[in-house]
C-alpha cells in the first residue's frame, strides 16, 4: 500500500501554512452559502457525450460548447448556485462571444471549479474495484488552473457495493489518494473537495449502504487527518445512503435523511468545512426530494447543501434538444430545477407543487 512520507506532509504543512490559511476558509464559505448549491458540470467529454446522447446530438466540441453555454449564461442562476465544477476542456473555453467560462461565472459571483482527477483505472489484483489517476504533474496543473480562475478542486473516488468489496485495502488506497491531492491543492490555494462515491447501481440494502458509506467516510478522514489535511478548508462530497437500484424495496426520504445523517455524525468529523451531496444516478425530483428530508433535521454539525450533475442538467437537455429556438426553455428548466433544490437545501421545498416530473 502506498504511504506519504511524513516529511512531504510537514513540508506541505509549512509551505503553505494551513492552520491559518483564511482564503480557503473564505472560498468554503462562499461555496456553502445558505439557500445555495454547486452544478458540477465537469464531466469528460466521453461523459459529455452521454448526456447529449439522451437527447440524440453527437459528442462534438461543439455541442458540447453550446451546452456549457447555455448552463453557465442562464439569467439568474447565481441566485440557486454558489460554484460550478468545471472540467480542463471546459475551463479553456468561451462563449460565442469571446469570453471565457470562468470569467461569466466569476463575474455573477459564482466560485468556478475544476476537477482534477484522470478518471479511474482497475487496481491489479482486487477484481472490479478501482483506483484514481492524476497525481501525477498536479501541481503543475493547478497552477494553470489558478490562473484561468479555478478556486476549488474536485477529485472522485467510486465504492462499490457487493458481497465481496469494498476492500480495506481499496479504500485505504483511495483515502491516501484523496489525501495526497488534498494537500496539494491546498499548497496551491484550492479548497479540495473529497468525492468517494458509494455506487448506487446494485440489490444492496440501505442497511448495507449505509454500513460501506460509514466505513468509507471513516477510513477516509482518519487518512485526511493522519496526513494532516486541512479540514476546515476541506469540502466532503457525499453519497446520499439509499438502497441500490435494483433493490425491490426502495428508500423513502424518510429512511435516507435518518441513514445519511446517522453515517454523518459517526464518520465526518465536525471542523469538516461542509458537505455537499452527489445526485448518484438518482432522478432529479427524486434527488430534490431526499435533499428536503435531510434538510427537515434542522441545521447539523457543518452546512449541507447539493452538487448535482445529471440531476441539475437532465431537465435542461429534454429543453433544449439541441435547437437554439429552445435555448430559453433550456435556461428556464435549468433555473426551475436549482431553485427546487435551493428550497429543499432550506428545509422549505413542497414535492406536491413540484411539476416536474419523477
């Protein structure tokens, strides 16, 4: 298993001086402002290309463009969002007009952000569980991405549910992982946000999710904590705890917001600076829906809010399908969604006046 030296995390430690580094504490706050959320539109481009194909439009840059277009000049969205997670192909380009993606979202007093993960690779010798590229010349890169504007990071890590993993030794590489690149955008003046999603594909129980999920969040902060990250100006991005998908017996928000919340007490610990939920493959209302129970407990040990991705932009491709004389109906879909769950972030969303469909 592959170990930090102690003395790369002092020198990290030193360098950039974490116990007192404001500026990140600043970009955590803006990040988990009340009432707000984070778009994580930072898919790949193979990615990308999925999500145009629900809506039958080829994979090409230029599609791709006109969708990242449309999400990021929506009129109003700074209302619903805090910050956008960008992707390198996304955080290079421009509108029609000549100005750059992170530039329109900084402008509307969005954080833009950017993932820094190479994708996900299979670990030799542990069958279907996996582990995360793009150590590898991070620093470099985010000082690239320092200068194009980015001011937080995402990295993601995938748990899989079965009666063989996850692994100790799995989620034991995946937190020394998460930690290495939390220390590193740290040093560079990035909030890093820690991803380790629990797959939501499987006949798992919500019992036995909610049973990997505390296990994975602890071996991950004992890691993060071992290492000497900075968790105040570290940003957890969570799982909600449900049953997987092809369980008969499927999670009422009632059932998910006690779970989740139960995982998060045990395994995150409080000077955490916030936690924002993946959506996981959960439909959007769905997603909106469970969001709103977790919020009805009342305000917890560190703010909570949402980073949808599909959840958020499923709703605007159906709009927008490709048609510029649909662009309009796109932004106003893309509005109506992030204002769903900026009410359900505040505990005050309705699922019976939510028109849009499951």
């Amino acid at each position: 298993m592959y170990k930090l030296k102690s003395s790369t995390v002092d020198n990290c430690a030193k360098i950039f001086g974490m116990a007192s580094n404001n500026e990140l504490y600043t970009t955590v706050s803006q990040l988990m402002q009340s009432g707000k959320g984070i778009l994580a539109a930072d898919e790949s481009d193979p990615s990308a290309g999925k999500r145009l194909a629900m809506v039958d439009l080829p994979n090409n840059p230029g599609n791709r463009q006109d969708f990242r277009e449309i999400l990021f000049t929506a009129p109003g969205i700074e209302e619903f969002l805090s910050g956008v997670i960008l992707y390198d192909s996304s955080i290079k380009n421009s509108t029609d007009q000549g100005v750059p993606f992170p530039d329109v979202l900084a402008a509307r007093g969005i954080v833009p952000g950017i993932k820094v993960d190479m994708g996900l690779r299979t670990l030799p010798g542990y069958g279907e569980e996996q582990y995360t590229q793009g150590l590898d010349n991070l620093g470099d890169r985010l000082k690239e991405y320092f200068d194009f504007g980015a001011r937080f990071t995402k990295w993601r890590g995938v748990v899989k549910i079965s009666d063989s993993t996850p692994t100790g030794e799995a989620l034991e590489m995946m937190s020394t992982q998460m930690a290495l690149y939390a220390l590193i955008a740290q040093e560079n003046g990035f909030v890093p946000i820690v991803e380790p999603e629990v797959l939501f594909p499987g006949n798992h129980t919500i019992q036995k999710a909610e049973e990997v999920t505390t296990q994975a969040l602890t071996v991950l902060f004992t890691t993060l904590k071992k290492y000497k990250v900075d968790l105040k100006g570290t940003i957890l991005k969570s799982s909600m705890v449900l049953a997987g998908d092809a369980n008969t017996e499927q999670s009422t928000p009632e059932e998910v917001a006690t779970a989740t919340l139960r995982t998060f007490k045990i395994a995150v610990p409080k000077e955490t600076g916030g936690i924002v939920f993946l959506s996981g493959g959960q439909t959007p209302k769905r997603a909106t829906e469970n969001l709103q129970a977790i919020a009805s407990y009342g305000p917890q040990a560190w703010p909570i809010t949402y980073s949808y991705s599909r959840a958020i932009e499923e709703p605007v491709l159906v709009a927008w399908q490709g048609k510029p004389e649909n662009i309009k109906e796109a932004q106003k879909a893309l509005l109506y969604r992030c204002k769903m769950n900026s009410l359900a972030q505040l505990g005050k969303y309705d699922s019976e006046r939510d028109t849009e469909k499951k």
